[in-house]
C-alpha cells in the first residue's frame, strides 16, 4: 500500500519513465497434425497436409486473441493510479466510475472495517489515451464505493458519461470481469501515475493477505515480474486474452518483514503464515459487478453482492 514516494521516484528515474505500452503476443496455432505416418508425396500424404492445414487454420480462428494492453483508459490521480472502469451491462449513457485503491482516498487509509458509500467527492482524474498522453480532466462527484476490508477499491462516479468521454476523447472504459480469474493468466498492470507498464503471470491467490491492520481476502499473487512501486496502487490488472480488468493493483512486501505496513503476509485457511518477499499483489474485482445495477447505481442489498457493507 505504497503512495509515491523518493524511493519510488529514484527507482523509476533508473528505470525509466513512459516505457512503451506492453503488447502481449499472440498465440502460435495449436492444431497442427502430426505423427500421421504418411509419405511425402503420396496421396495420403497430400490428403494429410491438407486436413493438418486446415486444422491449423481453424485453431489460428478459433483461439483467443491476445490484447494489445495500453494506457487508454486509465487515469493518474494525486497519489495513485486508477482507470475508468465499466461493468458487462453498463450502458453508454451511463455515469462513468473511475476505479482506483480504497487505500488512495483523498482523506487517506480508511479503518479497518470501515465502508464509504454514496460520500460527496470533486477529486479530479487525469484521462490518457493509448500513448500514455493526459487528453482530459475529469471530476468526480461522489465515492461511490470504497474499503479497505476484504479487499482494497475505491469506486468514484464521475459528472460525465461513458458516451460523453468516448465523444470527446475517442476513449472507451475498460470492462471489469465479473469471472475469478485464474492462476497463469497472463497480466499486465497498467499504471497512469507511472505511465508504465508490469507484464506478469497470476502465480495464485491468498485465502488471507494480512497487512497491518487490514485483512483482504482471496488476493492475486503475482509472479516476480510485476514489480510495482509506490503509486501503481489502484491500478488496473489486465487480463492480456481478454483486455479486461480481474483485479485492482494494492500492495507489494517490500523487505520481508511479517504482516506490517508495505509488509503484508499471506495467512492461509489453516492459519500457516507464510512472507513472499518482493512479491505483488491485487484483489479481485468480480465481485464489484452484482453491486451496481442500473445507471451504474450500488445496491449492496442486490443479489450475488457480497462487497462489505457499512
């Protein structure tokens, strides 16, 4: 839960910043024949080629197509990043919501325990496009939604509309998932504060990640490439297939120390402790979805939500 910091700043002064958005590579075909036994040459043989061919071709149609992953979307706020977020039955007329961390409030870390619903905001978001380049301010109107217990998000509407910015701005909102992601998707976190990218695998999930006095639950575990630093938190993580957000970037165990600030530990259902330091973490974000109904409007009595309620 690290806001931008000197260390931060010196790292991505060795880094460097603006790093060229990352482009996930597409699949090879995986349906080519093999092993048929046929000789070249001969009309089985040709007959062979043929089918192996074809499959070939129906694999390369038929299989998800990787994402070009870039800055389009997201927004750098203050401290933190954040991006412009949409559900699968959002409608274009619909207030848009920016999503960041609960932890990148404007009146800092909530409590533990503690939910913000419908609180009055004019915070304001810096829009980029594809290249990373600011293209608008926007502002928000209330938090919508915001925690730091069982998971880490924040929720802002925002006083303009999905069609306003895309009129605008030619800019589309990214769409939040409403499945469980799964260990070995590859993921990219797209950080607007940074203007850069963290290409990286879902190593897993913790049953409990622990963190000074917040506890979250059923937290992504990265796999070491995503090394986030102060200010990617609320970035969004992308899942590369599909393009679509499957968690909301929060912490990083910086030094391997147990269950404290910048430290967290993951507990699992047995109670093992166990420290994975220089590793990142998300929480999922799934199950923001039942939340908000229609024109994007939370309703934490809804069906299937499970988000804590205040």
């Amino acid at each position: 839960m690290r806001k931008p910091l000197v260390a931060a700043l010196a790292a991505v002064a060795l880094a460097g910043v603006g790093v060229t958005p990352a482009v996930a590579a597409e699949p090879a075909g995986t349906g080519a024949v093999t092993g048929t036994g046929a000789e070249p040459g001969t009309l089985s043989g040709a007959v062979n080629d043929v089918v192996a061919s074809a499959a070939a071709s129906v694999s390369r149609l038929t299989a998800p197509t990787a994402q070009a992953v870039t800055f389009a979307g997201t927004v750098s706020l203050s401290n933190c990043s954040g991006s412009v977020v949409r559900f699968p039955d959002s409608e274009d007329n619909d207030p848009a919501l920016v999503m960041s961390n609960g932890h990148c409030l404007e009146s800092g870390f909530p409590a533990a325990g503690e939910v913000i619903v419908d609180q009055a905001s004019s915070r304001t978001f810096g829009l980029l496009n594809s290249a990373g380049s600011r293209v608008a301010t926007l502002r928000a109107s209330k938090i919508a939604y915001a925690t730091m217990t069982d998971t880490d998000v924040s929720m802002y509407e925002l006083t303009t509309t999905y069609a306003a910015i895309k009129s605008s701005y030619g800019i589309d909102p990214l769409t939040i998932s409403d499945a469980h992601p799964t260990a070995g998707t590859a993921i990219t976190v797209v950080s607007g504060y940074w203007r850069q990218t963290y290409a990286c695998d879902i190593d897993g999930f913790a049953y409990q990640l622990k963190e000074g006095d917040w506890t979250f639950k059923d937290s992504v575990r990265y796999t070491d490439s995503c090394d986030t630093i102060g200010g990617t938190s609320g970035s969004p993580v992308v899942d590369n297939a599909t393009g679509q957000v499957v968690a909301v970037n929060n912490t990083l165990n910086e030094n391997g120390a147990r269950c404290t600030l910048n430290n967290p530990c993951e507990v699992a259902e047995d109670g093992t402790v166990t420290v994975h330091t220089g590793i990142g973490y998300g929480q999922q974000t799934y199950q923001m979805a039942p939340c908000f109904g229609v024109d994007n409007k939370l309703d934490l009595s809804a069906s299937g939500c499970t988000l804590p309620k205040p």
